[in-house]
C-alpha cells in the first residue's frame, strides 16, 4: 500500500520531508571492486576485458571478438521485425529534429574598446556510450545518447554493451546501425568503462562517457571521471503525476507503474485535488498490479515507495512539485501550461493528459536520459550539449587594451602577481 498523504494532515510537512529523504538505492560498497577492476583493464587491456567477461558474463571471449562486427551488426539487424524496424527509424528521426534545434550558435561582436570578444563551439573527438545488457536491455537509450552525440558533430562514437552468455540484443544493434555508431564492443561492466577511459589494444580511450548502468557502471564512472568527462550519475527512475478531478484512474495509474515497472527502487507519485481520484487510481493500480508482467518489480516499487497526495489547489501541487524536482513530471489537468509556468524543477514536463511519459521515452523527440534523485534542482537532461565545448574567443587592440589594460595591471598587482601586472604593462609602455 502506498503512503496517502494530505495537505490538510496535521503531520504532513513532517511525512513529506521523510518521502523526499527515503533512501531508495542499496547502499552496497563496490567501489573497492571497482579500482581492482579498473587497475586490471589499465594493466592487461584486451586480456583483462576477456578474462572478466568470462568471470562476469558467462561465456569466453577472445580479444578477435570484443569488437562486434559489421557483418553480426548486419545480421542481427535483418533478424528485427519490420514492425519493431519502423518503430526505431521513427523514434531516430524525431529524436534527430528535435535535438538539431538544439545546437548552439557561434557568437563573436567588438565591445565600445574596440576589443572583439566571442566564443566557439566545437563537439568532443570521441564519445563511448554505455548501454546495458541482459534483462535491462534498451535500444530506445542507444539512440538517446547516440543520437545527441551524432548531431553535435562527435567524429568517433563507440558503443560498450554486455552480450550475457554470448547472445546480442538486435534491437541494439540495428539502433546502433540506425544512429551512425562506429563500433560496438560485446563488453560491460566497470571493464567496459575502464576500457572506454584508458584504452586497451582493442578499444581506444574515449573524451566522454555517457549512458546508464548498475551500481558497477556508476562506481566507474566516478572513479574515471576527471580523465574523461561522463554524463551523470544516475539513480532509480521517478514520475510525478500532477492531476485534477477530470481524469482517467486507469490511464494515471499505467502512467505510475510505467515508472514502477522499471525497478523496485523507482517512485512513482500522485498529486491530486480530489480526494476520489486519489482513491479510485489507488484501485486502478491494485487491479492492474493483478495481470502486469513485471508486477513483483511495480508492486513492490509501489508498496515501499509510492505515494498518493491530495492537495487543497493547484498552487500547492506546484510547490509540492518543485520540493520533489522529479525526473518525469505529467500534468494531467484541464490547463497544463499555467500550472508549468509556475513549476521550476523537473528533468522533463508532460503538458496534458494525453501525453503520457512513456511517449517520452521513445518517440517524443526530447531526451529521456534525465535527472534522478531531486538533482532536476541544479542539472538538466542529456543533449547536445553534453558533447560539446565552449572555446571563449578575445582579440585586443592597442586602443582596447590602453582602454582596460590598466586595470588589469592594477587588479594584478593587487593580488601580488606582478608578472601578470608586467606582461600588460610591456605593451601600455610602447604606445607612449
């Protein structure tokens, strides 16, 4: 059962707090693994990836084999269902447009010194991508990081997916193929982002790492970050469903186990204004819990983490919202956009009742590798951001700098750096 809250408890501040901190994630210590395994991959490359797959997947592989090839790719590809073919190619075109508007613009003007300022943008040389294997396997998260890295202008982008007991997902691979992946590694784990950060004979060291993984995965990104730039740590997935009287209890309640179906740590949660709905989606998600597939993972998810809230008004789901900064939020009400304009934290916003997360996570066209665990409150979504730099541009004059180089001689000697002070007043002295 989940926890039923109300505005209106005289306890509920107290609750609410306790639902914002419940801890939803073992805290199992791997990081000790971790370095040995990263240690391993940097020491013995391509036979430290073999022998750990062999350890950890369950299968023997060889350093001929760590790299997928074109033909496998094409293979498995043709083996994909022209159904599930169409569903991809769609999904990639809408993730492309919408993540092309995305790119930013090169920017550079002359100030009244008469000093150009400006700056450029330039995407990263190469780009490693995580995607897991085995049950947790998801072409439509290929194409989320894939994607994004492509349009920036990424020049290599490779692809770590583990094959448990030596068996491809070709959904996988024909989103690989689809998305203008360069090669695909049939490795995981921590190896593969060792791998990915220091190079091995098979796989060369990447600049960034995107993209999800298990406890393992994130402990390594962690630890390589700093040699290379990785994307976020990424904790359970969450919803927050925003909605008033006049709704479907069975459509809320698909739409909070779309999140519950996913892990039994994830959160799903309803705000409402009726109390009715509250009770009739509660029922909703019992009933449905009955035929799920994946309903020992939803139920449990729901029982320990779910939650149902009635509020008074909207204005307090809107304050009750920014306190979650969840990392999908749906708005199921009559006028969604007003109730937006007065929410600031959430990784992704769902305007209306009928759009329903789960579009999101494949055909929307916006990302769904998003914020987890509040951090929607100081960080965004994956784009094409994510795979590029901003180089700043300057160029000074002699006017320019006789205009403002003396007070950067001055602020210069002030913090006691007088090369700095001197290598401006070298030049300011020839222009007398």
């Amino acid at each position: 059962m989940p926890q039923l809250l109300s505005t209106d408890d005289s306890d509920f501040n107290t609750r609410f707090a306790d639902l914002l901190t419940m801890k939803r994630e073992d805290s199992v210590d791997v990081d000790d693994t971790v370095a040995a395994i990263i240690a391993d991959v940097r020491a013995r490359g391509d036979e430290a990836l073999c022998d750990l797959t062999t350890r950890f997947d369950r299968f023997t592989l060889t350093p001929d084999r760590i790299e997928i090839t074109g033909p496998e790719i094409d293979a498995a590809a043709r083996a994909v269902p022209q159904a599930e073919r169409a569903a991809l190619e769609l999904a990639a075109q809408r993730i492309r447009a919408y993540h092309e508007r995305q790119m930013p613009k090169d920017e550079s003007w002359t100030d009244k010194s008469g000093a150009t300022l400006g700056w450029r943008w330039s995407p990263v040389s190469a780009a490693g991508l995580y995607v897991p294997g085995g049950l947790a396997s998801y072409p439509s998260s290929l194409l989320m990081n894939a994607i994004p890295a492509k349009v920036a202008g990424v020049k290599r982008l490779v692809v770590t997916a583990p094959t448990p007991d030596d068996k491809v997902n070709p959904l996988v691979l024909l989103a690989a193929r689809i998305a203008g992946v360069d090669a695909v590694y049939r490795v995981g784990g921590a190896q593969a982002i060792a791998a990915l950060a220091y190079g091995t004979e098979t796989i060369d060291p990447v600049d960034k790492i995107t993209g999800p993984g298990n406890a393992y995965v994130a402990a390594a990104k962690r630890r390589v970050f700093g040699r290379v730039g990785i994307d976020m740590i990424a904790g359970p997935s969450e919803i927050l469903v925003i909605a008033d009287a006049d709704n479907d209890p069975d459509w809320i309640a698909l739409d909070l186990l779309s999140q519950a179906e996913h892990d039994e740590s994830a959160q799903a949660i309803l705000i409402t204004t009726s109390a009715k709905l509250g009770q009739q989606v509660a029922r909703a998600v019992e009933a449905r819990l009955q035929t799920l597939a994946r309903r020992d993972i939803a139920a449990a998810s729901w029982r320990d983490y779910g939650a149902i809230i009635t509020v008074n008004d909207l204005g307090e789901a809107a304050a009750l919202a920014d306190r979650i900064a969840p990392e999908h939020l749906e708005l199921c009400v009559s006028e969604p956009d007003p109730l937006a304009a007065n929410i600031t934290h959430a990784g992704a916003i769902f305007l209306g009742k009928w759009t329903p997360e789960a579009v999101g996570d494949y055909v929307g066209g916006p990302n769904h590798v998003l914020p987890t665990a509040r951090s929607a409150r100081f960080s965004s979504g994956l784009s094409v951001m994510d795979f590029l730099k901003r180089t700043t541009m300057a160029r000074m004059t002699p006017a320019s700098l006789k205009a403002i180089g003396p007070a950067a001689e001055t602020l210069a000697n002030a913090e006691s750096l007088e090369a700095h002070g001197l290598s401006v007043r070298a030049r300011l002295d020839t222009m007398n």
